[in-house]
C-alpha cells in the first residue's frame, strides 16, 4: 500500500530530525542559533506545504507537512528548555519535568494501564 510506504519514510525521518538536533548540540559553537533556524525553516515548510492544501496535515497517514511542523514544535520546545535551563538556570522550577523524563517508560506504562485516568476519575 502506497499510505503505508509514506508513512514509514516519514516515520524515519522524524528520529533522523531529532538526531540532527542532538548533532548540532554536540558539535556547534552555538546550538541555539542553528536550532532557531532549523525550526523556522521547518515550520515554513510545513506552511507552504499545508497552507494552499498541498499536501493536508493528516496524522493518520503522518504526512510530510505533519512531520515538519511536529518537528518544528519539538525544536521550538527545544529552543526554549535550552534557554530557561541552560541559558538562564531555572532548572528547579523545571524539575518535575526532569523527573518524567528519568521515569518516562514508567509514566507510559502507567498511562496505558489506565491507573492515570483512573486516578484522575477520583477528582472529576
């Protein structure tokens, strides 16, 4: 099926974006600005692409246009965890976000058991 074959190029792509952030991270002089970049460029892609109808946003078949603007927001949270932690030290006020990502399969497991919703439950 032809969905199927555009949906795994995109899926593969996706970790490759992310491992290209994670490059410039390790190598660049400034990773800041090369990030910026990057997540306009993406974000503008996805525009072009999605504005006139081109090719639609669809999650269901991970279109390129999704693929591009979820990686433009990921970079954008990227660009701004990097300057409140990094560039101005507010890592304690962000620290239960720390403490998900030590845990994160642990937060899965426990959102997909359903004891997340149902705790939840209790106060709605």
């Amino acid at each position: 099926r032809v969905a199927g074959l555009v949906s795994s190029l995109t899926a593969v792509v996706a970790p490759l974006i992310g491992l290209h952030y994670g490059h410039v991270h390790a190598h660049a002089t400034a990773p800041l600005v090369t990030w910026v970049a990057l997540t306009l460029a993406q974000a503008a892609a996805a525009a072009v692409l999605a504005g006139p109808g081109w090719v639609p946003l669809n999650t269901d078949l991970y279109s390129v246009s999704f693929l591009l603007l979820s990686s433009a927001v990921s970079g954008a949270v990227l660009v701004c965890m990097h300057v409140l932690v990094d560039v101005k030290g507010w890592s304690a006020p962000l620290a239960p976000l720390l403490w998900l990502g030590h845990n994160s399969i642990a937060v899965y497991l426990l959102a997909e058991g359903g004891l997340v919703q149902w705790l939840l439950d209790w106060f709605y």
